[in-house]
C-alpha cells in the first residue's frame, strides 16, 4: 500500500504535478558533513574491500561502547554485529530465532516490516492493538492475553512508527516480565530512540532487568538518527550465541555491510552529536505545527506523538463520504487515493500498519511543504460529503 501510494506521488511529480509528499520514512537532512567527509578518507584509504562478517574490528569495538553508554551496561564486541540497515538486523534476528509454526507478537500499530521478515521465517505474526484514547501505550493485559503455546517472540518499537508513542517504564517493565515468564524472545527495535521530545523517555527494558538481556535482542542503527538511511548501516546487541547464528546467516546473503559506510558510521557514532539535537529540535518544531494544524481539520482527530517522525491522525469520520465526483471512499487507502489526486498530498494508509481508519503522516520534510501539504489536505477533506 505504501508503495502504490509512492509510486502514485512519482507518477505525477514526472508529469510535473506538484505533488507534496508526507511519505517519507526518512530524514530530510543530508548525512552530518564530517561523516561524509570522513567516509571520502577512509575509501582514500582503502575502505574498498570486504570486511569481517560481523562488522570492521573498530565499528564493532565503537558500537560496544556506544551501547554501553545508551544502556548502562557492560557490553563486549562478540554481542555486537553490523548488518545493512536495521532491517537486515531484524531480518537475521528473526530468521536465526524462530522455526516455522513460532508465533511473534507485534504491539500494533506498527511498521509492516516485522510481520513480513516474521512471515518469511515461517513464523507466524500475531497484532495486538493499542488504543488511541490510551495514547498508543502498550496494552499489556492483551499482549498477556496473545501469548499462546507457540509464542516465540514479542517486538516491541518504541519511539513508535507509525504512531510516535514511546512506551513508559511501566508497560515496558510489564512486558518484559511476560518475556521471563514465558521464555520468550524480546526484540526491541531502538531505531527511533534519540527522537523523543516534550520530555517524552526512551525505556530500553534490558536496563529495568536484570538478566533480561539473555532474551532480548536490540536493534539500533545511524539511518533515523544521523540521516544515514542510504548508507545501510545498523547494529544488533545480542547473546553472543545468537550473533553466532546471524552471523552465520549474513555469511551466507550480504557477508558484510558496504566497508565504506561502516567507516562512516564509526565516524557518525564516535563525532560530536550537535548536528542530531538541531535535527530532532527541527522535526519537534514541526511536529508541533503538524499535530495542531491536524487536529484544526472538523472531523480529524490525532494522539499526541512523541517520538520518532510521524504523526498518525484518526481519519475514520472520512469513510464512507463522497467524493465531488460522486465516489465513495470506501477505507483508508480510499482516502489516500483521493488525496494524491485532489490534493496532491501524498500520505500512506493505516491499513499498512494494522490499523485501517487512519493515516500517516511524516513531518521529516520542510516547514514549507507541511504548511503547504495541510492545508490542500484540510480543503480535500473540506470537498467530502
Ligand atoms: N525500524 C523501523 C521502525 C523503521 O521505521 C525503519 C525504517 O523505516 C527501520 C527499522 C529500518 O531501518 P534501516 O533503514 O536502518 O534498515
């Protein structure tokens, strides 16, 4: 659905239309110049070759530090790995952990990648949604209630995409119990974890228990956070065993990430972080605007995001309208469709992310196109009846 609607943006943006889009799942930033000055040394120096499976001997010592920072715990090289991007991190994680049958539980709403990678696996996905009047706040008592015989796994993503929710230490102590208790896997998927704002924290729950990290695998990387999504560079922080078993798969698909951005991303990690708080203070700017101009639409209503770079307004009112031109618009995806075309505002559908009856925005593009993007969409919607 994501890909129709983009496709659909490209389309009339090559026949000239001026199409604003608030699809994007990346930052609008260009990549820190001293990262990409330092990736231009490091080819000079000869960063053209293949590197160790697992991730250059220097990015894998960096990243054992910087998780060890973020976290507060020990941490050493062989629990570390470096794949290409998050998503082959989640991609290996899956693959070396579940067996055909497994069952993995996915606080919902969220990205539709974890339920594709787990179908892959041959494991099977199981949503579990939240509610928009808790905030998108984990429903513990239902992911309890999901748990089955066959779980293998719980996922959880947190600064949310698509939602922007960041879990509280209570929900995310909660879930973890469930994990110890029924021996299950955690994967937590960080990427979003340096963009939090209004005072909104990160909860990373291999720090609220011990010996939890036994369980959990992390997910992190530089795409989100430095503006690196092109570089595919994103790390894992596992058991050992477990990074034994990815590696042994990644042998077998990538061998390593590309060396040159592995140079970059050591050079990301280890340099000066000024350049990420202008970033995550411009996106809480708009973010604000975005979720005020949204709610200002009659019939529109929008939890308030606090993470990540999204915001994910309840649409549903919109559903069964009609058209100036006499259509119905039958569901979300309905109303994306409508949009590209009367407004040339491109948003991806609800649908995408189990939760039909809303879309997502993404305020990772300029002040001007938001402003610009809004208003177009508050006339469309003006238009239905
Ligand atoms: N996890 C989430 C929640 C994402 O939204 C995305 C990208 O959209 C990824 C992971 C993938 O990150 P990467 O580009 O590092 O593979």
């Amino acid at each position: 659905m994501t890909v129709k609607v983009t496709a659909k943006a490209a389309e009339l943006r090559a026949r000239g239309v001026d199409v604003i889009s608030f699809g994007a799942g990346e930052p609008d930033f260009d990549t820190p110049v001293h990262i990409k000055e330092a990736a231009k040394r490091a080819l000079d120096a000869g960063a053209t070759k293949y590197t160790a499976v697992e991730g250059t001997p220097a990015l894998r010592k960096a990243v054992a530090v910087w998780f060890a920072k973020a976290h507060g715990f020990d941490v050493s090289p062989d629990q570390v790995m470096v794949s290409a991007g998050a998503k082959q991190v989640i991609y290996n994680a899956m693959h070396a952990l579940l067996d055909p049958g497994d069952e993995v539980i996915l606080p919902a709403p969220c990205w539709v990648s974890y339920a594709e990678i787990a179908k892959l696996a041959g494991a099977e996905p199981v949503p579990v949604l939240s509610r928009p009047r808790d905030g998108f706040e984990l429903d513990v008592d239902a992911i309890a209630r999901a748990i089955t015989k066959s779980t293998r796994m719980i996922v959880l993503a947190s600064p949310s995409n698509p939602t922007g929710a960041v879990f509280g230490e209570d929900a995310v102590r909660a879930v973890a119990q469930l994990a110890v208790k029924h021996d299950l896997w955690l994967l937590t998927d960080d990427i979003y974890r340096s963009l939090c704002y209004d005072g909104a924290r990160f909860v990373q729950p291999a720090s609220l228990i011990p010996g939890l990290r036994q369980r959990t695998v992390i997910v992190d990387g530089v795409s989100k956070s430095y503006a690196m999504t092109g570089w595919r560079i994103g790390f894992c922080l596992a058991p050992a065993q477990v990074i034994e078993g990815m590696a042994t798969l990644q042998g077998q698909s990538t061998t390593n990430a590309a060396s040159v951005s592995q140079a970059a991303a050591l050079a990301a990690i280890q340099g000066p972080d000024d350049e990420l708080e202008v970033m995550r203070r411009a996106f809480d700017q708009r973010r604000r605007f975005m979720v005020r101009a949204l709610r200002a639409i009659p019939g529109v209503t929008c939890v308030e995001p606090r993470g990540a770079f999204y915001a994910f307004p309840d649409v549903s009112a919109f559903v069964g309208k009609r058209t100036p031109g006499g259509a119905i618009i039958r569901d979300d995806p309905g109303l994306c469709t409508y949009l590209i075309e009367e407004a040339k505002v491109a948003v991806v559908p609800g649908a995408a992310f189990f939760a039909p009856g809303f879309i997502r925005l993404s305020y990772a593009t300029s002040q001007d196109n938001i402003e610009k993007g809004l208003t177009r969409l508050a006339q469309a919607l003006g238009k239905l009846t």
